[in-house]
C-alpha cells in the first residue's frame, strides 16, 4: 500500500496496521509500506460474509475512520454505519477461524481521547449507574453487574440508532465483538435474569 491511509476498509494484519500508523503518524519519516490492501465497501462485506478468516497473510477486516475533531469522535459510531450499516445485529456471518471486525479510529493531533473528564460526569453514563444501583438494570433491563461497563457503552449505541432496549438487542450488540462463546453467556445471562427476550 502506497496512499496514506483514509477513512475505509483495509484488509491488513496487525503488522500491517502497525507500519501503516507509523507511517501516518510520521509521515516524514521513510517508512515501507505494508501488505494493507484497500477495499471498496462491496469487497469488505463480501470478505466479511464469508467470515472475515485471516487470509495467508493473516490480514482481516479493518475499518478506519479519521477524526479530525471531539465532534467525530463522538459521532464514529454514526459514521461506522455507512460502511456496516449491520453492525450492531449479531454476527451471522461468524464461523470457525472468525476474528471480530476492527475500527481503527485515527486521531488528528490535539483532538482529545473521548474519555477526558470523570464517565460519572456524563449525565447519561450517570444516569445509568443511579438505576443500576438502585434496581440492578440499565434502561429497563436486568444485567450482570460484573458486565455493566461495556453494557453501558452498548446502550449508549443502540440510542444513538434509535433502537429499542431490550436483552436480545443488547446481546446481539455485543456479539460483533466478544468471542461467540463469551457472547453466548451474557446472552443466556441476560435472558435468565429478565425472563424475556
């Protein structure tokens, strides 16, 4: 790969990855490119159907997304669904050999991490312990305590899109990233503590 890299999909392992941000991050410095191939969104949800298995390089899917400023970093989750607009309904496509599809958020220098500040100081994160204290869910729904944190973060996702709150809808969220077998826990969990679907 020669460009530099943009927002899209690559197919690149985490060596690649790692030169290609070198390569980013210092862009005057000469370093050789990787073996990252960029993909249109037709080619990377056809890899991605078919598994997203490493190939013989070991690469899978990456998805980067420049942010440029706190605006788009907030918004990466809303920029993620144009390149999979199914990304937070469970991964059918998983199989032997499957990896988790990446997004590689690319930070411009002085554009701060999103998590600057207390998360109690986010009324919406706070807003969620409070009932989580108090009752043991999260927007209506029972959840393991041990497993709040990121349960938190996957709700905040599912409002953003306008989707209703329910365990399934949590449990499939989740699935694109845990591997199947811890996936399927919290799923049986979450299923178990509120009776329901």
């Amino acid at each position: 790969m020669t460009e530099e890299l943009a927002d899209g999909w690559y197919l690149m392992s985490t060596a690649d990855l790692e030169r290609e941000l070198a390569r980013w991050r210092t862009p005057d410095e000469a370093v050789e490119p990787s073996n990252a191939v960029r993909l249109d969104n037709e080619e990377a949800m056809a890899f991605r159907n078919a598994g997203n298995i490493p190939d013989e390089l070991d690469r899978t899917l990456r998805l980067v997304l420049l942010v440029e400023d706190t605006h788009g970093l907030a918004g990466l989750a809303e920029r993620r669904l144009r390149f999979e607009p199914d990304y937070q309904e469970a991964p059918t496509w998983r199989r032997e050999g499957s990896r988790p599809v990446n997004v590689v958020p690319l930070r411009r220098p002085g554009v701060p991490p999103s998590s600057e500040g207390a998360w109690w100081d986010d009324a919406e994160l706070a807003e969620m312990e409070n009932e989580f204290a108090e009752h043991g869910s999260v927007a209506g729904v029972r959840v393991p305590g041990e497993y709040r944190g990121f349960i938190f973060k996957t709700v905040l996702a599912l409002r953003s899109q306008g989707r209703e709150i329910t365990p399934t809808a949590i449990s499939n969220s989740i699935a694109r990233w845990l591997p199947e077998e811890v996936s399927a826990s919290i799923a049986r969990e979450l299923i178990e503590l509120n009776g329901t679907q």
